[in-house]
C-alpha cells in the first residue's frame, strides 16, 4: 500500500512539474468590447471599441489559474456619432491623447461552477486603477476545421465612471442627468491557443 501511494505521489509530482503553461491571443475578427450606459434617464446608449488585444496564459485544462491581461485603444470608440466620439475622446472623458490605452490585468480567475468564473483584477483608466470583478461565462474549447483550437468567454461587469475621473455631466430639468455613472461593460471574446 505504501508503495502504491508514494508511486501515485511521484506520479503527480512529476506530473506538476511538466505541466506547461499554454498561453491563449485573443482573436479581435471573432470578438467584441462594448458598454452601455444610461442616457437621460430614459433609455440606454451602447457603444464599443473596436481595437483591442489580449491573451490569457493557464496551466489547467478549465482555466481555473488563468492570468489574464488586456489592453484598449480608447481612440477605437464607436457610439455611431463621429460627434459624441470626438467628445468621448476628449479632456471631458477618455482624453485619448493624454491617456490612450486602457488596461486590465487579472489577479485572480476562479472557477464558480460549471463554465462559470469569477475574474478580478485592475483596470486601469485615465492613469487611474481600481479593483473590479467580472462575473465570466466560458464557452468551452473546440478544434476548428483549420486545426486551430479555440475557447470563448463572456465577461460582464459594471463600474462608477466618475472613479476613472469621466466626470463630464449635465443635469436635465425633469431631474437627473444626462449620462449615468454607472457603466456597463460586455465582452464576448474568441481565443486562440498558440501553437
């Protein structure tokens, strides 16, 4: 019995010490970054960015050590109104000259349930970074009909735009403001196993 355990231990030892970290690139054709927000009270305004990268490195099958990193051109904002763009880049929000990317890196992605997750990490905004926490939905993993081996995530999370100093604001008279603080951020992303 003693040998049969100390075989199993050098088994999973061994095992531990070969395990290789795969790293995952995001595949930008097959994904998207948007957000929504409230407008006027009454309605919601969606938008998107429509440059972006990342890549997720793992050593487990289910993801479930997963580091996770992400950037953001903040100049790739696309609301469908090339004015509320040139505001949204300017001083008042992003100022995406001053401050052109956005930033999230993982501190920890822990598996919740089945294909469920909870990623938290920074975000890095205008220089200025806070903690969040996305609830994540994977997809799964699969081998295309080109050999490529793929996996998906949803990641959904909300934050306080005022936090990243994207104060600009306007009240309106029926009472409340124009642009709500709280935003909504959706990511559906497609990612490829490097080879």
């Amino acid at each position: 019995m003693k040998k049969i355990f100390l075989s199993l231990l050098a088994s999973l030892t061994l095992a531990s010490v070969n395990a290789q970290p795969t790293t995952w690139k995001v595949d930008a054709s097959h994904s998207n970054v948007k957000f929504t927000v409230t407008h006027m009270v009454v309605s919601e305004m969606d938008g998107a960015f429509k440059t972006y990268d990342g890549s997720l490195v793992t050593e487990n099958a289910d993801f479930s050590d997963a580091s996770i990193n992400f950037t953001v051109d903040v100049a790739s904002i696309n609301t469908e109104s090339v004015d509320r763009d040139a505001h949204l880049k300017g001083d008042d929000f992003f100022n995406a000259e001053k401050y052109p990317k956005m930033t999230f890196k993982s501190t920890s992605f822990k598996k919740v349930g089945d294909k469920k997750y909870e990623l938290e990490g920074n975000l890095t905004i205008r220089n200025i970074t806070k903690k969040v926490k996305f609830n994540v939905t994977g997809g799964g993993t699969v081998v295309d009909p080109w050999g490529n081996t793929k996996t998906g995530f949803k990641a959904v999370t909300t934050i306080n735009r005022i936090q990243y100093d994207l104060k600009w604001n306007k009240a309106i008279e029926a009472g409340g403001w124009a642009v709500g603080e709280e935003v909504t951020i959706a990511l559906n992303i497609e990612m490829n196993k490097e080879k």
